[in-house]
C-alpha cells in the first residue's frame, strides 16, 4: 500500500483555501515542537458562520493536506460546528494518514481552534 492516500497527494499537490486573509477575525497560529512545523488559519466569520477561511503552513505533506482537508470541512460551517472538528475527522476524511503521521492532523485542529478563540476573544473586547 502506498503510504499516502490518493486524497493527501491531491490536497498535498493541490491545497485549497491556501493563503492569507488580510482583514480576519481571527488568526490562530501553532506548531509542532517535535518536527518544527508551523500551521497558520486566517478565518473570516460573519452571523456566527466561517464565510472564509485560508491557511499557511511551513511543514510536511501531511501538514499541508491536513489544513487544506480542515478547511474545506468548515467553510460555510457554523464557529460551533468548526469547534468541534477532530484531527480525527480530518485524518479519516483524507482517506487516513499513517500513524506517525497523526500529529500533523492534530496540528489542524488546533489551529483552527486557536484561530476562533481569538476570534472569541476579539469579541469579547468589542463588547
Ligand atoms: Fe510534524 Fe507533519 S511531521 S506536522
């Protein structure tokens, strides 16, 4: 069995949503201590819903394929269903990834994660 799944290659070779959002209500950025890699998410949030959402990552093909497959799952979601994304639901979503390689969806989820609370937060000072 190839190590990786055809769905990693794609998101790997073709990421979607890659990029910065200039104007983002929220920014969460992350990183794997171990390997060094670095995963940024810019999201754009309006009525409660992620409108737009865009990722930066310095790190490995898992990495990349992992933040492109996260945020494909959460545009146009609520901020409380994107919430409770699971770096698992992001693995099982590509088709899976190897067992060394799990981290690197890890990093997904928590950057996204990041990313709404500060969004949260933001809030909560305009208030
Ligand atoms: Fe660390 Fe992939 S090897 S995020």
């Amino acid at each position: 069995m190839a190590l990786y799944s055809e769905k990693v290659m794609d998101h790997f070779r073709n990421p979607r949503n890659l990029g910065v959002i200039e104007d983002a209500d929220g920014i969460g950025e992350v990183g794997n201590a171990k390997c060094g890699d670095i995963m940024k998410m810019y999201l754009k949030i309006k009525g409660g819903v992620i409108e737009d959402v865009k990722f930066e990552t310095f790190g490995c093909a898992s990495a990349i394929a992992s933040s492109s497959m996260a945020t494909e799952l959460i545009k146009g979601q609520p901020v409380s269903e994107a919430m409770q994304l699971t770096n698992k639901a992001v693995a099982e979503a590509l088709d899976g990834l190897p067992d060394y390689k799990l981290h690197c969806s890890v990093l997904a989820e928590e950057a996204i994660k990041s990313a709404i609370e500060d969004y949260e937060s933001k809030k909560k000072q305009n208030i």
